[in-house]
C-alpha cells in the first residue's frame, strides 16, 4: 500500500486544555493566554479532554470568535487527531490512488452525495457500477480495541440504513471506520454508548462493507497506517 497521509496546512501552535463549553468549542490556553478554539468533532472525547491535556492548535484566519482550530491531543506518548473532517480526505485521496484494501478501484469519485435525508461522504464510480461511502472517525481506543461511537449517534444510525437500503437496492456500499490513531489493533461497535448504532451495523453487515483502518498521526499530517479487523 502506497503511502496515504494528508497533510495540516496551518502551522501548529501547543496549547492547554481547559474546559469543554459545547460540541464544537473549547476553552484552551495558548502562550499563557486562554483562547477559544473550534473543535472539529462532536464526540465526547472524555478520555482525551480532560483539563491539563497537552493539544496542538492551528490559527483560524479571519474575523472569527474561535480563533484556533483543536486538532490533535497528545495522550502519554501517542498524538491523537480529534478532527473528524480528516477521514473523507483521506480516503479520497486513497480511492483517488486506487491503493486502499478492501475498497475500488474506481473511475471516478464525487463528494458529499445526498441519498434521502442524508449525505453520504463518496461515491465510487467504476465498471461494477455505483459504491457510496460514508467514514466515521474513531478515536476512542481501549487497550488495542477502537469503539465507536463514544456518544449515541442517530446520524450515524440513519447513514447504516441509508446505506443498507442503497445495497439492498443492488448498489454497493461500505462504512469505513477511520482510526485516528496508531494503537488500535481490532475495532467493535460501542455497544454501552449506543446499543442502536451497535444493532444497525450488525444488521448492515450482510450487505453493507464494513472496514477500518488506523492511522498514524505526526506532527504535521494523519496517515492510513494500515487495515484493522472488524468484530461484530
């Protein structure tokens, strides 16, 4: 497998975390002052975000009210990335390749596809027909066993059935579980957080691909590191 990685933009800036204000802002202290940051992932990350934690922000440019993005935690020797809109990214780079296992190759890519009431993350186009794809990225992991989600997730539900009913209709589909970090060896269903998602995706799988990769994250960019096995 060829290397897939995307790469962070912005320069990276340490900061302390202090507090959760809501799903998608934090209070974090960067060069002795506190700031608010944009956190790009609506999980509860309570492993990760306790108060002392050691991040890396990056600047948001332009007249904002958050003027960070929170993008990666360090945990004891290990650096997390906690932005979930890393895992569309690159597993369009990766299909784009034709370099992923499990998955293509295909002709042609399109994103963000509406299919009901939701949007599915890709669509692969290729001489077997149609296979649309939604991500999910993961970055809960207890020793070596990924979990998702680590908070009920209807959305995440109604994407297993959406892409269920697309299968069931000839389609292919796939779930594709992004590990964002590089000490997952297996990854499962989150039963105690959300019994239904665990359900759904039971129930999908006899139609429904469902892969998972880990990742290796550096300083400046998230790359596929390699596949993980999937418990049911």
């Amino acid at each position: 497998m060829a290397r897939l990685a995307v790469r962070i933009q912005s320069e990276l800036i340490e900061a302390t975390f202090l507090e959760r204000l809501n799903r998608f802002a934090a209070l974090v202290e960067v060069g002795g002052q506190e700031q608010l940051a944009h956190l790009p992932n609506s999980g509860r990350m309570r492993e990760l975000l306790w108060p002392g934690a050691r991040l890396l922000v990056a600047p948001r440019p332009g007249p904002r009210k958050t003027r960070f993005d929170l993008l990666m935690v360090q945990k004891d020797d290990l650096l997390v990335s906690v932005d979930a809109r890393i895992p569309p990214d690159l597993l369009a780079e990766a299909l784009a390749a034709g370099d992923l296992p499990g998955l293509g190759p295909f002709e042609r890519l399109r994103r963000e596809v509406r299919v009901g009431a939701s949007r599915l993350d890709l669509v692969g186009e290729g001489p077997e027909g149609a296979c649309f794809i939604e991500t999910k990225s993961v970055t809960l992991v207890r020793n070596g066993l990924a979990l998702f989600p680590d908070a009920p997730t209807a959305r995440g539900t109604r994407h297993l059935e959406e892409l269920r009913g697309l299968a069931e209709q000839g389609h292919g589909a796939a779930v594709v579980f992004v590990v964002q970090r590089e000490d997952a060896e297996r990854l499962k269903p989150h039963e105690e957080a959300d019994p239904l998602f665990a359900a759904a995706l039971r129930k999908a799988a006899g139609t429904v691909r469902v892969l998972a990769y880990r990742c290796r994250v550096g300083g400046d960019e998230v790359e596929i590191n390699r596949p993980v096995p999937v418990e049911l």
